[in-house]
C-alpha cells in the first residue's frame, strides 16, 4: 500500500504512543547484520563515527555501540527517545537525540548512516540527499528492509492465520506470498539519487522462533494492528494464541528475508 506523506508520517508516530509496548516485543536485529556492516567500513584505524536514523528504544544502537562505535541517534518520539537514552545511559560515545531527521542539520562528518527498518518512513525526496550531506566523502550509506517471507517449508500457521484476518477485514493479502527470491531490492533507487555509487545489496533469508505471548507481543507493535478496532484486535489475538499452542512445542517459526543496502558517498 503507497501511503501518501501525511500517512506515512502518522503511521511512524504510532510506535511513540505505544513505547513501552514497542520496547518490550520487539528484538534486536541479528548480530551478523552489525557483524557485516562494520565489516564492510573498512576502518582499522579507529572507531566509526555512526549516524543512526529513527533509533526507536534503541534495539539497533545497542548493537553498534557495543562493538565501540561513537554515535547520534536520532528519534523523532520522545518516549522512544527517553526509553534509548535509559538502554544507552553507559555509553559514554552515544548520544540519543530527539529530533525528525527531515528537520536535523546534517554536517559531512559521519562514517556511517544507518536506518535498520526505518528508511521507508523517511520523506523520500529528502532522504538520500541529506544522508549523502551527513556523510564525509566515501562514507557509507545502510538501510535493511526486512520481510517476512515464506520459503519452501514455512510454518502453516501464517496460512491458518490468514482466516482470521479475513474475518476481521484484513484479509487484502494475496496467498502465497511471493517466494523471497523474488522480493525486490533498492539499487536503482539509490543510483537514481545521484548521491551514491558502489551500491550493491547483501540477501540474508533467516528464522526466528516465538512463543503464542511473544508473537503477540511483536503483533502489538505492528502499526496496522495498533490501528484496528480494540475487539477485533483481541479477538485476532486470541486465535493468535489458539493456533500457536497447538503447534508443536507451542511456537511458531517465523521466516524473514533482510536486504542490507550498501552505497558509498561520492566524492
């Protein structure tokens, strides 16, 4: 669904008016994301001064400021921003600051940009522009998106599901899902920019496992879901539940197919 600007932004503010929620069902992202991004900077020399956009609670800063990285956050929610401030309080490098990065003033000082699930909330005929001026020259540009995908053997309780949220009128997504083979990346995006070269995108398809209480809690964070009417909300929550306690060992195995999206500044 293409949401028009205001959409896109009251859609991203949500997530501040359910903070504690937010910070309690989501994950960190998987280590080898951090593992590859500094791996990919290339700096031997010295830590990497990180620009990070719409840090939320700070589930991806954690990540970067425990390999040594020096870093600005920004969130635009300021329960989101206290609750990364609180998580990030023994880092001295890292400053958490509340601000909408389409209002911040960038300066070329930063090795790193980094958005992890974020970039499709940004303004895109502003994005790639002022992170391209955050950067020094050769600096690097990261944005995921991440998807939940389902491959060969995924586990049949996203397709029971789907009942359910036909029942309620949510039932819009075609099934099956397109293979994860066929989801599409961000490069002639990014060349189009005019910003960037060296642009490439690195595929990682990769599995997590919930309990019935820990995918509904991640459910609750999912705006859409926020968005729709409390009964029929619970409801869905509640078969939700139902059908992940009859599967074996009560959880459900969820695939995900992340693109990390790479581009060098040009000089």
């Amino acid at each position: 669904m293409q949401l028009s600007t205001e959409q896109r932004l009251r859609r991203a503010q949500i997530f501040d008016t359910i903070a504690e929620q937010f910070d309690r069902g989501r994950r960190e992202p998987p280590a080898w994301l951090y593992d590859t991004l500094f791996a990919e900077l290339r700096l031997h020399d010295r830590p990497p001064y990180v620009l990070e956009i719409g840090c939320g609670s700070g589930k991806s800063t954690l990540p970067m400021a425990r390999r040594g990285a020096r870093i600005l956050a920004l969130e635009m929610g300021a329960n989101l921003a206290r609750l990364a401030q609180q998580h990030l309080a023994g880092f001295a490098d890292v400053e958490v600051r509340c601000t909408r990065f389409e209002n911040w003033e960038p300066s070329p000082e930063f090795d790193l940009v980094a958005a992890i699930t974020v970039w499709h909330w940004l303004d895109p005929e502003l994005r790639y522009r002022k992170a391209a001026a955050a950067l020094r020259p050769g600096g690097m540009l990261a944005f995921t998106t991440t998807e939940h995908v389902y491959p060969q053997g995924y586990d049949p309780f996203f397709e029971e599901i789907q009942q359910c949220y036909a029942a309620i009128g949510m039932g819009r997504v075609p099934w099956p899902l397109p293979p994860p083979e066929v989801i599409p990346d961000s490069c002639a995006e990014i060349e189009q920019s005019g910003c960037f070269d060296e642009v490439r995108v690195i595929r990682r398809l990769w599995s997590e496992e919930f309990t019935a209480e820990e995918h509904v809690a991640l459910m609750r964070t999912a705006s859409d879901h926020v968005l729709l009417e409390t009964d029929k909300r619970e409801w869905l929550f509640g078969e939700m539940r139902r059908l992940i306690e009859a599967c074996p060992g009560g959880r459900v195995r969820k695939h995900n197919l992340t693109l990390l999206h790479l581009a060098r500044r040009i000089p």
